[in-house]
C-alpha cells in the first residue's frame, strides 16, 4: 500500500476494504460486549461515516489542500 503517488490499483482498494471492515467489525463487538446497543443499521452508518471521510480526505488531497484531520 502506498501513501503517495499513483492511484490504487483493485488489489490495494480490496486489501484497505478488508482491514477497515474487519476494524470496525472488531469495535462494534466491543461495544455490544460492554452493553451497548448496536445493531447493523449503527455498524452500516459507521461504514459510512468512514468512508464518507475517505472520500473528504481524497478530495481535499486533489485540491492540494492539507490533509492533517
């Protein structure tokens, strides 16, 4: 996975895609595990926070703007 340069190929998006959803699946059975109701429309709107954020993120990194968060 690189941070700069070209854009990613399939592969690189795929692997991002697993980590990510494997993190947040993660967090979301912490939660449930220390009493919190979450069901999947919470874990559906996480996803897409996150990657609504990605897409900020791209955004603002072809504008050149700076990508500190």
């Amino acid at each position: 996975m690189s941070c700069c340069g070209t854009n990613p190929g399939y592969q690189e998006l795929d692997e991002v895609s697993r980590l990510v959803s494997s993190r947040l699946a993660a967090f979301l059975k912490t939660l449930r595990e220390s009493g919190f109701a979450v069901g999947l429309a919470e874990g559906q709107d996480a996803a897409e926070l996150m990657t609504a954020g990605y897409a900020l993120r791209r955004d603002a990194a072809a504008a050149g703007e700076d990508l500190w968060l």
